[in-house]
C-alpha cells in the first residue's frame, strides 16, 4: 500500500539477487523504479560520489535521472540467484 515513489539503484557488478529486486520492484511497488549504473558494485555510492549526488538532486526535484542509469535487464533466465 505505499504510495509514495520509490527509486532503487544496483551496480552491474552487485549480486544477482539484489539486480532481480530492482528488476521486480515495479510488480511489488506501482510507483517503484528500478535502476542500473554499470561498471560498478554493491557500494556504488561510495564508488561514484558525484553520480549519487547528481541522483539524489534529481529525484527530489523531478528532473531526469542521470542517463548512466538504465533499466535492469531481464534476470529471470539468468540461472540460480546465488
């Protein structure tokens, strides 16, 4: 029942279960996204400062996502989610 937007984001080297959740956020929270950065892992933030910040001040004020940010990819074939 949450009605607020919810932004999720995973590096493409994060794990495969923590990808899946990004992927399947939307089906669990309606007004969930779901978010990649390549090239980088589970502590993405910390690896990219500039990037989370240029993230954070464009979800709070409506603007367009960084465009390093892309859609998961489809996991669900992916093999086993260890």
């Amino acid at each position: 029942a949450v009605q607020v937007p919810v932004l999720a984001v995973v590096g493409s080297k994060d794990s495969k279960p923590a990808q899946r959740f990004v992927e399947e956020l939307p089906a669990v929270l309606p007004r969930g996204t779901g978010r990649v950065i390549d090239g980088v892992g589970h502590q993405w933030n910390a690896e990219q400062p500039e990037l989370f910040s240029e993230l954070v001040q464009a979800w709070i004020t409506g603007k367009p996502l960084p465009p390093r940010l892309h859609p998961p990819t489809n996991l669900r074939d992916s093999g086993p989610l260890s």
